[in-house]
C-alpha cells in the first residue's frame, strides 16, 4: 500500500494493530485524539508516542480517560511503550529488582555523551540541550516540564513495585560551561556557553531520595567534572543501574553501533520495543494495559539460521 496521511484511509482497511509512531510533541492532544479514534474503531495500538504512557496509573488523568474510554467502547487492546522511558526504565529494573533483598535507594543513570556525533542536528542540541547558549540559560526541557512528565512515571513505577510510599519528587539541575572554545561535529562551542547538563529526578521518602533517574548531556572535548559520577565506559554513553541495600548491585548497559547498519541503535531500539510487543497486545484483553509486557513472548521472532 501507498503511504499515506489520512486516518480514515488506515480505518477503513481495518488492521488487526496499529503501531503508532507519529510524534506527540507540541501536539499531544492530537495524537491522544488520533490513538482514541483507533481504539473506538476497534483497532488495537501499539505507541511510543505517547511517553507517560508507559505507566498509565501515573500518566495524565484526562489522557487515560479518553483512551480506557475508546477502548471500551471499541473492545480494543493500548500498549505504550518504547526505549527511555520504556523497557530500559521500566522491565530492565523490574527484571533486576526480582533479586534484591532490601532496597535502600534506586537510581538509573543516562549518560548521552558526545551527542553532536550521536545525534547531529543542532537546532534540537540548541534548543533542547541548550549547548552554546549563555550562562543562566535554561534548557528547554527542563523550562518546558518535559523531564518532570516523562520521567515522574518511570519514578513512580520504580516506587510501586518497591513499595515506597514517596513524600515528594525533586527536579535539580545544572549546566556545565565549556572552560574554553570546544571543538564539535557541528562547530565550535564558544568558552563560557553551555557544553553540558545533569538533571536528577528523585522520589523522595521523608529527606531521602529514595527513587532518582539521572540524566547527563554532554558535546565532544567536555571536561567531565569530578563531582559527577563517571560513566562504565569512558567517552562512551550508556545507562547504569545502581541499587543500594542488601545486596547491593549495579549493572551496566550499552547500545553498540552496527558495523553494518548505519541506524542508531537506540532508535533501533525504541522501535523494536513496540513492534515485538504486537502480538501479546492483539492476544490481550480489551482495555489500556497498565504495566510493562515483559517475558519470554515480547521479544523478537527469529527466523530460523
């Protein structure tokens, strides 16, 4: 089929599930609207559009009463899910938290580093990250609130399944500014402009941070400071997995780029999330599933080697 930009077109050829990839920036209404008349037809979806989704019992209540609504009446199946928030967030520390004892504090942290390579496209650096704006500038995603909707449902999950009853969330942040011109894949970062961030979204039990999500941005040639902790590989991104109590444990993880395949992996990764997860969403029952699929069937079916 050809593609194509009307709705009513994919309507009408009925599918047994839908995997809904439009993005929702600047436009979630809509695409809660678009995933709704889906759901109404009968149709099942799959997003990751839809980011404070991926735990429906701490997403947006408006969002989860329009979508629980369309599903019944179209006895249809909603699944968001996808990479960070998605499983990384969600069925990774599920699957490590099966062996912990007593648990203390969780905390996950991202490092994006060298992000003018990764992911070359400067006016989202600009914009988003802040890299080369002013001292006291503030990051669009911290001055939108787009950290405190996405990651307040990875915290809260995390807290659930622990059993933490948490008194409050905190957002703290900080920029970093480059000590001099840096060097980049997209020019040059002039001294004195912004050249990183951290961000930590904590779940806090009375002054303790017991839940935190931990975020670091960084462009090529940034001095990484002391008082941050290191990432496992030096010069290289990745997400640890830090669990205090009895046992301790940490665990590390790292998305290699193809020799073969010029995809980034991590959108590779998102995408696969939400495919692989179809054919449990077509099998379950009618409504908006509210925790992460996880086990042996949502994962990729191999043909035979």
């Amino acid at each position: 089929m050809a593609a194509t930009g009307d709705l009513s077109e994919v309507l009408a050829l009925a599918p047994d599930c839908v995997a809904y990839c439009a993005t929702a920036v600047r436009r979630e209404e809509e695409a809660i609207a678009d995933i709704a008349a889906y759901l109404e037809a009968g149709i099942n979806v799959v997003t990751f559009s839809t980011i404070p989704m991926v735990y429906p019992p701490a997403a947006p209540v408006e969002w989860r009463a329009v979508l629980e609504s369309a599903a019944a009446k179209g006895s249809s199946t909603f699944y968001a899910t996808g990479s960070e928030p998605g499983f990384i967030s969600l069925n990774i520390p599920t699957a490590l938290l099966a062996g912990a004892g007593r648990v203390d504090s969780y905390r996950m942290d991202e490092y994006a580093v060298d992000l003018d390579k990764a992911y070359p496209i400067w006016d989202v650096l600009h914009e988003s990250m802040g890299f080369g704006k002013p001292d006291g500038h503030v990051p669009a995603r911290i001055a939108s609130g787009k950290v405190n909707k996405d990651w307040d449902t990875v915290v809260r999950y995390i807290a659930d399944i622990l059993g933490f009853e948490l008194d409050r969330i905190e957002l703290e942040w900080e920029t970093l500014l480059a000590p001099s011109d840096l060097e980049t894949a997209l020019g040059v970062i002039p001294k004195g402009t912004i050249c990183a961030h951290r961000w930590q979204l904590a779940g806090v039990v009375a002054t303790r941070p017991a839940v935190a999500v931990q975020y670091f941005a960084t462009v090529s040639s940034t001095p990484w400071p002391d008082r941050w902790p290191k990432p496992a590989r030096e010069g290289e991104g990745g997400m640890v997995f830090r669990v205090e109590g009895s046992p301790s444990m940490s665990l590390e993880l790292h998305f290699e780029q193809s020799a073969t395949d010029p995809v980034n992996p991590g959108i590779a990764v998102t995408a696969m999330a939400a495919v692989n997860a179809v054919p449990d969403v077509v099998d379950a029952a009618p409504g908006v599933i509210a925790n992460p699929l996880s086990g042996p069937s949502i994962v990729s079916r191999q043909s035979r080697i």
